[in-house]
C-alpha cells in the first residue's frame, strides 16, 4: 500500500481501536447512552493544506498522549525518512518491517506538522504539536470539546492529492471495510477556515458517512461478488496481493455465529497476529486482553467472525467463545482447500510453493485433523520433477507390477541430488515411482504418518541396505 493512503488508513485505524477501548469501558459501565454515538470524522481542508481525523473515543491523558509523541518518533527519524524517500527500506528486512509497520510512521513522510487534541471523559483537553525536528510541550486546550481525539496534518506538498475527496471515499471504502463505526467525511473540504475552532462543533458541517454498507459477511454467499472479497481482505491484511481462497459460514443454533475465512497465498507473518482474525460481537470489535492467536502453523489464514444475539457474552466468558472461533476457524479452512483444490489444482500449488511447511506443521499438531493435512502434501517425483503430486495421484497412477499398498519414497537434501542418486534408475527400470522428501520436517511426519489409504511408506534407501 502507498505511504499516501498507509497513513490515512493506520490513524483511522488508530481511531477504531481508540473508539473499541471506549466501548468496551461504557459496556462495562453500563453507559448504554453513549453505545451508539461512536463516530469518525474525517476533515479534509485544501485551502490550507490540512485534513482532521476526528474520532470520539476514549481520549488521553497526560502520561498517555507523552507516551503516544514517544511512539511517534520511536521509529521515525530524519534518516529513516531520506531512506523512505529513495525507496531503501526493505520490507523483507526484519528491522525495516518493524520500522514500516509502526502505525505512526508514515506521518512524517506526508506531512510537516502534526497537531493531537484529546479529551478523555473526565480529564482537560490537552494538546501538543509535533514536526520532524521537535514537539511542543503538552499545554491545556483551551476550548470545549467532547471527548475523543484530533489528529490535524499539515500535508507536504507532494501529498495534496490525499485531500481530494474521491480518493479520501475511494480510500476508505477499498481499506477500511473492517471498521464497523461510522466514518463520515465533510463534504465540501472548503467550508473549515480553522480547524482548532470548528472541528468540535456539533451539526455545523455537513457530513456524509462513506462506509454505509451491510458486512459481506451477513449477506448470501451467492450474491458476493470477487471485488468485495477483495476488498475486505486487502482491509484486513493491507495487502494488495490476491488470495488463496474464501469462504462465507453461517452457523445457526442457539446463538448465530457469521465468519468469513481468508487464505492467502503467502504467509502473514508479517501482519500482527492479533490483527488477523476480527472479532465482533454486535457489531463491535472485541476488546479482551485474552487476545486469540490462530496456532503459528495457520499464519496463512485471516478473516472475521461475527457473533451476535448470544447467550454467551464474549466480553466475560472469553475462553469459552475462544474454543469455539477456534474450532469453525480449524475446521473451514479444509472446505476452502477442498473447493479450491477441486477448482484448479495451479492454484493450489502456488500456495503450496510458500507454505508446505505450514501445511506439514498443521499434519503434526493438529491431530483431529490430521489426515485432513495428509491429503494437502505435494511432493516431486521420479517421473516429475517439474510439478508437484498428491499423496492421492501417487496411488492412483501406481502400476500393476508395483506392489499396490506401498508408496515409495527417498530423503535428501535438495531435488537436484535425488535426481543424482543411483537408486533411482533401479525403480525407474521397472517403471515404479519414487517420491522426493527434501524438507527436515518430513522424518518427522513419516513418524506419525505410517500409511496413506492403507498405503504403507517405504524408503528405498533402506530397501538397499
């Protein structure tokens, strides 16, 4: 994603969680009043070069807001911004991926100044101004405002065009499909004159909320088109990069539960874990300090579930809920590898490519679906060695004079020195195919996979001995 929309994107996101924490804070207060009032405004000003993201959140205090100017210049100096500027950070890199995933710093790179107001329920208003060089000390607001925060850029000039209105709608409608709050953005981004004197006014502006739209997630199916698959993953994820694999559930008992399942192409493990599965229940984002984590052998899997009308409140009774998203999670992601599987096998494979040992590390510790796993190995073989096969091909295209219940294999260190090994044009002499097994963790799964469909596993290397 652009630095132009990543910092758009990471301080609305910013502005979910701040919202999120508020909401969990007036549910445990039973401050019902306020539950429906959460709200994201977006304040665009191309006269003055400036855009506003207002939400009405849970506010900081002092030590707070000292903490977030902390975060803020914790990763972002003048040469990792000269590094930004001539494309030298490596997202492959581990340091430079930490320095990139830093919510805060893209700020700097699109804008010079950067004022913060907030207002927690009952502190003062506070405020402070930032640049590249230096910040303000922390002062008093001197007007009213409600609670929440204001984040107020001044945009370089090489950035204005994030002021236009279609690509501010544009913007958030592609990225921000997981914020479940209202955002709304000021129609006419000429009306401010000054944003520190206008941006709390109630009804003065006229607004208009972009992501009116039912989650895709509570709609058939049948009726979701791949652009709206798409939009939601590139949301959850901030990838670009197509995916695997989706699917929509809905499961109906004595509490409904709605999820929608993602599996990428390449693994996430870039992306925070606790980002990568959604929950809401009623709409809003679970806050639980027991934060799930997806087991590390299905970091290519993200998505949402969404958990309304329940007798099991999750707010309280985490664990509990937390075996059950568990349980859908591991289940459905053998329908997706099944449908997809059946549809193009190319496909598949492609995946396999980046996460064969992700699916060898789920064989091992998933044992209720253990033979599930089984069935997504692909090896190379002694009749291929340019595409890979199934444990299934391998059986059905065995031959008559190969002993029908085995499955012959080899372990190596690398494809090209199988290739090599003169055992092999003994087998090849009688027409009987031999698998190649590269990878360290396969002595590990022929331990607990002895057999295949009744297939035994037999390495040739040890026939010779």
């Amino acid at each position: 994603m652009e630095t132009a929309q990543q910092f758009l994107v990471n301080l609305i996101q910013n502005s979910f969680e701040s919202i999120n924490k508020s909401h969990y804070q007036d549910y445990q207060k039973l401050n019902l009043e306020r539950l429906d009032s959460y709200c994201i405004k977006i304040l665009p000003n191309s006269n003055e070069g400036s855009i506003a993201i207002i939400d009405s959140g849970i506010g900081l205090n002092k030590n707070e807001l000292g903490k977030l100017v902390n975060d803020i210049y914790s990763t972002f100096t003048t040469t990792n911004l000269q590094r930004e500027n001539e494309g030298e950070i490596d997202n492959s890199n581990e340091a430079d991926n930490e320095i990139k995933n830093n919510t805060f710093f893209p700020l700097f790179v699109v804008c010079d100044k950067l004022l913060i107001i907030t207002k927690t329920q009952e502190g003062k208003a506070l405020m402070t101004e930032l640049s590249i060089q230096q910040h303000s000390e922390i002062k008093e607001y001197a007007e009213d405002m409600e609670r929440g925060t204001a984040f107020i850029l001044q945009i370089k000039e090489q950035y204005k065009n994030v002021l236009s209105h279609e690509y501010l709608k544009e913007t958030i409608q592609k990225k921000c499909q997981m914020v479940v709050h209202p955002i709304s953005l000021l129609s006419n981004n000429n009306e401010i004159s000054n944003f520190k004197s206008n941006m709390i006014e109630k009804n003065s502006q006229s607004f208009h909320q972009i992501n009116r739209v039912i989650p895709i997630w509570h709609k058939n199916y049948k009726e979701i088109t791949e652009e709206e698959y798409q939009k939601v993953y590139g949301s959850i994820t901030q990838d670009s990069d197509q995916y695997f694999g989706a699917q929509i559930y809905k499961v109906e008992g004595s509490f409904e539960l709605r999820m929608i399942i993602y599996i990428s192409y390449d693994n996430l493990k870039n992306t925070n874990n606790n980002k990568r599965i959604f929950y809401l229940y009623n709409n809003k984002l679970l806050m639980n300090k027991k934060n799930f984590q997806l087991p590390k052998y299905l970091n290519y899997v993200c998505g949402v579930i969404g958990h309304e009308d329940s007798p099991i409140d999750p707010e309280t009774k985490w664990d509990r809920c937390n075996n059950i998203y568990t349980k859908y999670c591991r289940r459905n992601i053998h329908v997706i590898f099944e449908k997809m599987i059946k549809n193009d096998e190319e496909k598949y494979l492609k995946f396999y490519q980046s996460n064969s040992i992700n699916i060898k590390l789920g064989l091992l510790n998933d044992q209720v679906y253990s033979k599930k796993f089984q069935k997504l190995l692909r090896y190379y073989s002694s009749y291929n060695t340019e595409k890979m096969i199934s444990l299934q091909s391998y059986i059905n295209r065995s031959i008559k004079n190969q002993n029908p219940e085995i499955i012959y294999y080899i372990i190596g260190e690398s494809l090209e020195s199988l290739k090599k090994n003169n055992l092999i044009a003994k087998y090849n002499e009688k027409n009987i195919e031999i698998l190649f097994m590269t990878d360290d963790i396969d002595n590990e799964i022929l331990k607990v996979m002895t057999e295949f469909e009744k297939y035994k596993f037999q390495n040739i290397s040890q026939d010779e001995k």
